[in-house]
C-alpha cells in the first residue's frame, strides 16, 4: 500500500502562477504503530528473544526516522505556503526557488511510495557471479562489485561483505554483500539478471573484443523469527573450513568459514567474511533464509501465471543490460530502452536513471 496520498495548490503572486504539489503521509498511523513497538521495548521481558527485540528495534528505528522526515517536509511546506500568502513581490525569486525544491523532493517520496511491494523498504542482499568469459568475467564481476558499493554510499546505504571468493589471475568469483537501509531491496531489485560488458580485453595479449558476463542476484534480507521460511535443522548439513583469502595476515588460522548446504533443495551457501565463526553462520542462515523465500515466491508467482494462462519460463540466458567500452561508449537497459553514453559514470554507482526507468515502467 501507497504510504501518501498526493495533494495539489495553486498559488498567484503577482500575477503569476505556480504549482505547490505534496503528499501527506499518514502519520498518525506510523505514530501507532510506532508507540506499540515502543510498549514492547519498554516490556521487562523484551530480550528474552534477541532475534525479536532486534527486528523490534529496526523497525522503531526505520519508523522514528521516517515521522521525523515527513514532519520536516510538512513543516517546509507550511512555511512556504504561509510566504507565499503575504503576496510580497520581494519573496517571489526566492519562493519560487522554494517551490522548485519542493516538487523535487515531492517527486523522490512519491516514487519511494511506488515502492510498496511486501519486501521493498527491507535490506538487501546483493550476491555477483562471473559468469561465461573466464578471467575477463572475473574482472567484470569486480567492476561491478565496485559499481554498486559506489551507488550504495552515494544514497546512504550500509555495505558489508558477506563471502567473496576470489579469481585465480583476477577478478572476483562470487561475492555476496549485505546492503542495509530503508528501500535496499526495493531500489535494487531492478538489478536482477545478467549483465554484459563489451570491451577490449586486458587480458588478452592481442588486445581482442571480448564480451563478457556476470548474473545479479537480488535477494530481500528475512528475519530470523519470519513465519514465512520454516528450517528444521535435521534438513541442514554444516561444514567449518578455515577462510581462504590472499596471504599474509589476513588468512584465517582457525577454521570460521561456514558452508551450509540444504538437503533438500541442494542450496549451498557460504560465508567467510568474519573471524567469527558465530558470525558466519548467522551470515550464512540469513542468506539461506532468503533463497529459500525466493524459491517460495517464484513458485507462487509461476502458479498464478500459469492460472491466468500467460506463465513463461524464466531463462537465464539474455542479458538485462549491455556495457559497451568499445568500439562505442554506451550502457544500454534492454527492458526500458533507457540509455546512456557516460559508461564512467554509471559504472561509479549512478544508477538512478536506470533504476526509476525500470521501477515506474513495471510498477
């Protein structure tokens, strides 16, 4: 569900016309829940569950910080309106200045609020794997590592790197990344799918075209306590190995790497990120978690598809989007046409374009 409702005034200055657009946020509906969730905080017995009193806690936190936001907006938009009443010629460059950052603003909260899917204000994570193209793929997986650590500090997101298994020459493997904060998953999900770069290759003596490529997997982080996944432990097997990394002191003496494998989908998952083997295998059952609820939900989604008479199967095969470095400069988004000739700048994290292109164009 929305969470505004989207308002429109006119106002005449001077003769001239403009636009104040805004959206009202239900407040007093957050201020509820956010009270209830204080009550439990305030409960002697709160952590008695860790797990629960920490989600209870994130959730506060998400929805004390969001009040706060749409109590600032609301207080700028009021004092621009309250200006704009007194009808003073010498206020109108600045007003109108106003009006514009206001709309901006107005626009940026409109689409988050497009972003009400039942995962979309969740963290994310974020999980690369080279694919056809040996080490130049490798290469290209950590460019595209990069690429989104980059988007995720532009916009405020947390970052940390759960698994990563390096190349034999370059690159990475595989590498899974957790990316907290509000919308994580609902921005990223339009990344999901494979991704193709064309360049010439810095690996190839020759100096050739190459074209390589690497699959996005975009995966909503579950909480522990979530009825949605059930775990019977029976259905686990659990290996502990000692981190691999690149020498030196970094490489783990003791064994704290985790690989957890369930039997019965073959899903194997792997983190070796922390020096604590409590640690990783939280990681590890978290990543576990959310595989198994997209497993879940593409199963839901293809019953109702085949329902409705439309259900096609997903192949794997077709790239998402096309990074050309050569003979042109261009990145290309094979779903919403959107393009751009700035491959630099796309590929130091701005995404955005993209991103909206496809989330208004699907949503």
């Amino acid at each position: 569900m929305s969470e505004c409702k989207i308002y429109s005034s006119v106002y005449k200055l001077r003769g001239r016309y403009f636009t104040s657009l805004w959206c009202v946020f239900d407040l007093a509906s957050k201020e509820s829940q956010l009270a209830q969730f204080e009550k439990q905080i305030e409960s002697s017995d709160f952590w008695e569950d860790p797990s629960h009193a920490q989600q209870v806690m994130k959730r506060a936190s998400a929805l004390r910080e969001a009040i706060a936001s749409w109590r600032g907006f609301e207080r700028r938009i009021t004092d621009a309106s309250e200006l704009a009443g007194l009808d003073d010629e010498s206020l109108r460059a600045d007003l109108e200045s106003e009006v514009v950052a206001i709309e901006a603003e107005l626009d940026k909260r409109a689409f988050a609020a497009m972003l009400s899917g039942p995962y979309d204000a969740e963290d994310a994570l974020l999980a690369i794997h080279a694919g056809a193209g040996g080490t130049d793929s490798q290469d290209w997986t950590e460019m595209l590592m990069r690429m989104y650590l980059r988007w995720a500090e532009r916009n405020g997101y947390e970052t940390e790197i759960w698994d990563m298994t390096e190349g034999e020459e370059a690159g990475v493997k595989s590498v899974t990344i957790a990316v907290n904060g509000r919308y994580a998953y609902g921005y990223l999900r339009s990344e999901k799918g494979v991704h193709r770069l064309v360049r010439l290759s810095p690996f190839d003596a020759a100096h050739r075209r190459h074209t390589s490529f690497a699959l996005v997997e975009i995966l909503p982080q579950v909480a522990m306590d979530s009825p949605e996944v059930q775990i019977d432990p029976a259905d686990l097997r659990i290996d502990v190995y000692r981190s691999s990394g690149a020498g030196g002191q970094n490489v783990q003496k003791n064994a704290t790497a985790i690989r957890i494998t369930h039997l019965p989908t073959g899903i194997v998952v792997t983190c070796q990120n922390e020096r604590s083997q409590t640690q990783n295998r939280e990681n590890a059952m978290r990543v576990l978690r959310s595989r198994l609820l997209e497993i879940a939900t593409a199963e839901k989604e293809e019953e109702i598809a085949i329902l409705r008479g439309e259900y096609t199967k997903a192949e794997w095969g077709s790239q998402i989007r096309s990074y050309v470095l050569h003979p042109y400069q261009m990145v290309k988004d094979h779903r919403t046409e959107y393009e751009t000739g700035n491959t630099q700048a796309v590929l130091d994290g701005d995404l955005e374009a993209f991103m909206e292109t496809y989330l208004r164009q699907s949503g």
